[in-house]
C-alpha cells in the first residue's frame, strides 16, 4: 500500500512539467508531447524500482475470472408475529413452519442471505434461517445454497445443490415475501410445515417465443422433513401406518418435478402468468408405493399506465392442486394388531387471494383456502376437511418495512369455528433479492 501510494504522488509530480511547459497560448504540441513522454518513461522507471506490476502482468490479472465481477451481496430480513386466536391446538390450526403459532409473541422467520457471482460463469446464492418458536427455543438451518449458470447456450440454465422446488408460485417463495402472514393450507397439506425443497438439480429452458415460456424440471432427493408427500419420517401422520424404509437405488427413486409457465400482456396495463406442474416419487408407506401431485396456477395484475410508484393495481392469485398417495402393503404402527388395508389416499384443494392496492405503500387483501380428502378407509391427522377466509391490510413505511394485521375464519368440520387475529412487522438490512412479480 505504501509502494503504491508513493508511486501515484510520483506519477502526479511527474506529470508537473507538461502542464509548466505548455504556455497559455498554446506553444508547440511537439513540446508538450516530449514533456509527456518524458513523465511517462520517470512512470515507468519508478514502477521497476519499486516493484509495481509491469503492463503484461496487469493485463493478465485484469483477465482474472474473479476480477471480471466478483462481488456479494448480504441480506438481513426479519419477521415478527403478534396475535391472539380462539383455538388451544395453534399447532393444527397454524400447520406453517413459519405462521404465527402462539398467543403473543413469535419469530417465525429471520434469515441472512448471501448472493453474488462466482466468475463469468456461475452466481451463487444461500440463506440461513434462525426462528424462535412459541416456547422460546431456537432453531438454525441453512435453506438454500446454490449454484446456478449463467452463460450457457441455447437458452438453458442449471441449477445445483439444495433449493425450494419450483412448483406453483408460492412454494418458491421465502416467508418476507408472502402477502399474506401464514402459508395456504394446500401448501401444507401437500408439501408439508416447510414446503417442497430438497437437495438436487434444475435445468431450465427459455423458449424462443414471442411471449415468455419457461420448462423446466427438477431431479433432487425425495428423502427428508421438507420431502413431506414422498419419504418424509414424518409421513405416518397422511398414511397412518408405520414408515417403511426405502433406499435411493434408481433414477425412480429420486423426485421428478417438472413445470411449464408462460406470460403475456393482455393489454397495455394487464398481464396474465400460467403454470403447471408436477412432483412424482416414492412415499414410505410400504416397499414400492409412489406419490403422484399435481398443480395448476395462475396470476393476474392489472396497473393503471400512468401508475405512481406500481399504484394502484388489483391482482389475483390462484393455485389448485390435487395428491394422489399410494399406500399399499402398510404395516400397522407399534402398539397396532391390525394391518390397515392397501388403498390410494386423494387428495385436494385450492386458495386464492386478491390484492388491492389502494395508493403507494398501502395493500388490502382477501385470500380463500379449501382442503380436502376423499373418503378413505384410514386416515391421518393431516387429512382433515377445512376452509379459511383471511382478510388483511398491509401498509409499507417504506420499502425496507412493512406492518400487517390480518384475520382468520377457520372452519374445521370435524373441530368447528376458530377466530385468530395476527399481526406482522418486517425489517430488512442491506441488500436483498427483488421479489418476484
């Protein structure tokens, strides 16, 4: 550091004489360019003596993989509930990993987030989530860590490690970005407290359209809490029976995820997204038993063509999905005499909600779920019928906060009515990934 800032006073001095030689009314040129090589070749001599990098090995550096763009980025974002609601089992009533879960005080959700490029070739990107539950325990986990490309041809993209499966539009999305404080009960019944996401890879491709059109598919592990609908340890609470135990031996072993999604304008001011997917692989409820989920979705948003900071606008979201669940050859959990007879459990439900944005940095909302199983011989405690309306208001101090208050109506047929009030504030640090459209 001192080498190099004794050579750029030195660079300045040397420079001194041009400027004393170039008269006001601009004397010879032939002059000045002599005075300036003569600065140039003292640079030079005073680069070797005090050992700064010649032109050749400044040029390869400069071509370093690094050198090209390496940076990154880090994220700080938080969440904190508040509520109160008429139900003592908040647990069932509040399945989500990351929904308000107790009367008072919880932090469902506060994560760090890292992202930036690797070289010309890759950016990288991992978030560390840190919670507190409704009993003051702590909880640490690493969501995401990826790899994804960036140059490859053909319009094709991979992407590697573990992240949250793209199916539908919300599975993908982190909890600071819900519209709503807790996850749709369609979510939860097919992916589980957490969502879908595991350890795997993703190759995408952008389709040479007019219009965007995006497949893609994922091949990851189907092992794991997040694996909820394939072999989950949790999975005895959907077959009701004791969980067998399966091993990775081929490709069918592994989950298949793919998904189409296209856009377009409607109109100048209105914009239309449409997707389907897909999640297939193995459940443990006996040796050979599969699960098989399908999804619909669709996105809606009109904003007004000379709107003031995306204000005001209307959107609709809407997701259905349905579950197919093999569970034959079932053996009864430890304390069971009966083997509960092989049978394929369904699966259903949908949500949708609506935003309003009503002026710059205030949002009114109204989401509806429904769930359901079909009639089945046996069934676990997460197969129950139910229905939610929720309204909420979200206003947004800035782009870096916002303030939530939001009601539930619950209807559990078998349980009855539950009322819940819940209320959210969220703050972010430093830089964060933009959220999806």
């Amino acid at each position: 550091m001192i080498k190099r800032g004794l050579l750029c006073l030195c660079a300045f001095v040397a420079t001194i004489p041009v400027a004393a030689q170039t008269p006001q009314k601009k004397d010879s040129t032939a002059k000045a360019d002599s005075a300036a090589a003569d600065s140039i070749a003292l640079i030079k001599q005073l680069e070797k003596e005090l050992g700064a990098p010649n032109a050749d090995t400044t040029s390869t550096t400069s071509q370093s993989p690094r050198a090209t763009g390496g940076y990154m980025n880090i994220g700080f974002v938080s969440l904190v509930d508040a509520g109160w609601t008429s139900a003592d089992d908040i647990d069932a009533l509040q399945p989500g990993d990351h929904d308000p879960k107790a009367r008072g005080f919880t932090l469902p959700n506060t994560e760090i987030t890292f992202d930036g490029n690797v070289d010309p070739y890759f950016k990288g990107f991992a978030n560390i989530v840190y919670k507190i539950d409704k009993d003051g325990e702590s909880a640490v986990e690493l969501e995401e860590a990826y790899l994804q490309t960036t140059s490859l041809p053909y319009n094709l993209q991979l992407k590697a490690g573990q992240f949250v499966t793209e199916f539908g539009r919300q599975n993908p999305q982190h909890p600071h970005s819900w519209a709503f404080v807790d996850q749709p009960l369609v979510l939860n019944r097919m992916f589980g407290p957490d969502g879908l996401r595991s350890q795997g890879l993703r190759v995408s491709w952008l389709a040479p359209t007019p219009f965007y059109t995006e497949a893609m598919v994922t091949i990851a592990n189907s092992t794991g809490e997040t694996a909820w609908s394939f072999l989950s340890p949790e999975s005895e609470s959907i077959h009701g029976a004791s969980v067998a135990e399966r091993k990775v031996k081929a490709v069918g072993d592994l989950l298949i995820a793919p998904r189409l999604a296209t856009s377009f304008d409607l109109t100048e001011t209105q914009t239309l997204v449409l997707g389907a997917s897909g999640a297939f692989g193995p459940n443990n409820s006996g040796p050979s038993n599969r699960t098989r989920v399908f999804g619909i979705d669709g996105y809606w948003k009109w904003k007004r063509a000379a709107a003031q900071a995306g204000f005001p606008f209307l959107s609709l979201q809407a997701e259905a999905l349905s579950r197919s669940y093999e569970a034959d050859d079932r053996t009864p959990l430890p304390g069971d005499d009966v083997v509960p007879p092989g049978e394929v459990l369904k699966d259903r439900g949908a949500y949708g909600q609506l935003l309003w944005g009503i002026k710059p940095r205030i949002v009114a909302g109204l989401r509806a779920d429904w769930v359901k199983a079909d009639a089945a011989l046996s069934s676990g405690e997460n197969r129950t019928t139910r229905s939610r309306i929720s309204p909420n208001f979200t206003w947004y101090p800035t782009e870096f906060s916002k303030f939530r208050v939001q009601y539930n109506y619950d209807d559990r047929k078998e349980l009855g009515v539950d009322h819940s009030l819940w209320f959210q504030f969220e703050f972010l640090l430093g830089a964060h990934a933009a959220h999806r459209f």
